[in-house]
C-alpha cells in the first residue's frame, strides 16, 4: 500500500492506494509534485514550487530533510520489529487510518502491521487487542471461537 501525506499550514493532501505503485527513485518526484499543489491558507496567490534533480543523491534528498517521512517497500525490505511496549501507539495509527472500521482477527492485525513495515509477536498483538478491548478502546466480538476486534461503535440516543 502507497500513502503520501503533505501539509502546509491547514491545507493538505493525502493520497492511499493499493492501485498504484512508487518506488525508492520516484517517490521523491511524487512528493514534489503533490506538494507543489499544496497552498498556503494565509497567502492564497502564493503557491509553492519545488524542484526535483535526479543528480542529488537519495541521502541529501527532499525525503531526509522532512522529520516524519517513512518509506517502506514490504517486498523488498525487513520490518522492524515493535515490542509490546510500543504496540498500543501502532493500534491507534490503525484505528486512525480505518483498519479498524471492519472486524479484524489477530493474525489480519499482524499482517496489516508488516504491510505498515513493523513486525511483532502474534501473541503480543493479542494481549495488547484484548487489553485495548478491557479498556474500551477497541470492540471486540466473538464469532465461530474467534475474537475479532473492531472500532467502538458509538450509540446514538434519540
């Protein structure tokens, strides 16, 4: 799966897709064009340029002056691993990014983390899901002798 997310100010654009692939050498000439979109809301005539030269190499690139940027080829490259620690923060980057919107089972949990390039134990994951549920921050349900865990649905009183 492909994200890119640019903001400037309060203005952004974020693109997800599983229909499209970018590789290492592109994805900086991706941004540049996405970004080169991107307005700033305090000076609507103004719009930002960017340039892209192939010349540079990829460590002086635009990639490694932004602070958040992440680029993970799931074929290509090992994931990291999270420890149980650190697991309850990467839940929460699913629920936001709608994973969570349908039930989901452990092992769809572990899967969709590697995709993500962070890998964990199994049995980790399913502490930190059941824990998340105890403390209602996730849904969980029981169907045929699994547990699938989904985002809390909230009721409406009328």
């Amino acid at each position: 799966m492909a994200r890119i997310k640019i903001k400037y100010g309060q203005n952004e654009i974020e693109i997800e897709s599983k229909d499209f692939y970018i590789d290492n050498e592109s994805v900086e000439q991706v941004i540049c064009n996405l970004a080169s979109f991107v307005k700033d809301s305090t000076n609507n005539n103004t719009q930002y340029e960017y340039s892209y030269n192939q010349s540079l190499p990829q460590t002086t690139g635009l990639l490694h002056s932004l602070n958040d940027a992440e680029i993970h080829e799931p074929e290509f490259s090992m994931p990291t691993f999270v420890d149980k620690d650190h697991l309850r923060g990467k839940m929460h980057v699913l629920i936001e990014d709608a994973f969570f919107d349908q039930a989901r089972t452990v092992s769809e949990v572990v899967a969709q983390l590697r995709e993500y390039g962070w890998s964990a134990i199994p049995l980790d994951v399913s502490k930190t899901l059941a824990s998340m549920a105890f403390t209602h921050e996730l849904q969980k349900d029981l169907r045929e002798k699994r547990s699938y865990y989904s985002k809390v649905q909230l009721l409406e009183v009328n």
